[in-house]
C-alpha cells in the first residue's frame, strides 16, 4: 500500500521592516516538521502562492516582484529570496509590515502562503531648513561691501528663503537708489556642498550717469 506523507512547515518568520530598515529572514528555532523538510536546494513544485493581509500594497505589485509563479519548480533558497523582495517592494513605498510565511511540503510540490501585517505608512522625513553659509558681492565699485552687508539682514547661519533674499534685494537697490547709482542686481543662490547651506552672491551690475 501506498502512503502519501503530507510534511507541514510552519516557519513563523517574525520580520518587522521600517522605513529604511534592513530585511532579514529569521526562523525560529522552535519551527517543528512532522518530517525532516527538504534540503534548501532541493527542486520543488510551487502548487501554490498566496498572499493574505496585504491592504496598501496590491497582490499584483507583491507578484511582479517575485521571480517565480504558480507551476514554476522552485528550491526553498529561491522561495526565501522572494520573500526578501516582497519585503523590499514594501519598502520602497515606504510601508512597514510584520512578515510571517507558511510552507506545506506535498512530496516534490510546496504550497507557499505569505501572511502580511501591515504597518501605517512612515511619514517622509522633512527637508532640512535652507541656512546662508556666506553672502558675497560682486561688482559693487560705488558701495563697499561693509555697506551694502549693512543694509541687509541675511547673515551667515540664518535661515533663508525666497522672501528674505527678496527683501535683501530690495533693500541693496534702495541703498544704489540713494547713492544716485543706477544698478543691475542678480541674486544667485548656489549650494557647493550639495546640503542645506547656501552661498548666496549678488552679482551687481553698476549704471555710469551720463
């Protein structure tokens, strides 16, 4: 008589992913098996892959990422794979989940079920504030530097955004506007060190008086 041996694994992968964590596989040492389950490389049929618990990410998503569908011949190695990369779709979108997988183990076949606890959505990090690193003239003949630093507000180490490097603007042009002195300004705004702070150079072009 022939006895068909049904072998279930339930290897509880307890992973928990932050936004910006690293995914890692851990089984348990307490996952029994009726019987010893296949080796890691062993070839099986995937009879079937479920995915259950999944709310933000679709099914479809998850699916694409996998490298493997229903039918394909798949080792555990490669099963464990995909994991990793439904965990990494997860990530890229920025949503944290608690993964858990079972295995139930048909003679040369596996049926795969993948259990998703999803984590509300980690808010994006806000971008650092804009800070002046330094603020340079060029140009001025008819204004020294001292005074034209004098007439505006933006220093080294204080935050900037458009209205204050407008009202700065403003205020060296009302200064060239007293000094009877027709000017052109240009306020350039470059960040050298590719962070958050600025070097802002006003490139002033000075009007002779016929």
């Amino acid at each position: 008589m022939r006895t068909t041996r049904h072998i279930v694994a339930r290897a509880a992968l307890a992973v928990v992913i932050a936004s910006g964590g690293v995914a890692a596989l851990a089984v348990p040492q307490a996952a029994v098996f009726a019987a010893a389950p296949p080796s890691p490389t062993t070839p099986l049929k995937l009879k079937s892959l479920s995915i259950v618990g999944n709310q933000q990410v679709a099914t479809a998503d998850i699916l694409a990422a996998v490298p493997f569908h229903e039918g394909d011949t798949v080792t555990r190695n490669q099963i464990d794979a995909g994991a990793q990369d439904v965990m990494a779709v997860y990530q890229k979108k920025n949503v944290g989940l608690k993964f858990g997988e079972k295995l139930k183990f048909l003679g040369n076949a596996v049926q795969v079920q993948w259990v998703i606890e999803e984590q509300a959505p980690q808010a994006a990090a806000p971008a650092a504030a804009l800070v002046v690193d330094k603020v340079v003239f060029q140009g001025n003949k008819a204004i020294s530097a001292a005074d034209l630093t004098a007439a505006t507000k933006l220093r080294p180490g204080a935050p900037v955004d458009e209205a204050a490097v407008i009202a700065d603007q403003k205020a060296v042009q009302a200064l060239y506007q007293k000094k009877n002195v027709g000017v052109a300004i240009q306020v350039v705004p470059t960040q050298p060190n590719n962070d958050n702070h600025v070097v802002l150079t006003y490139q002033i072009t000075e009007k002779s008086s016929d």
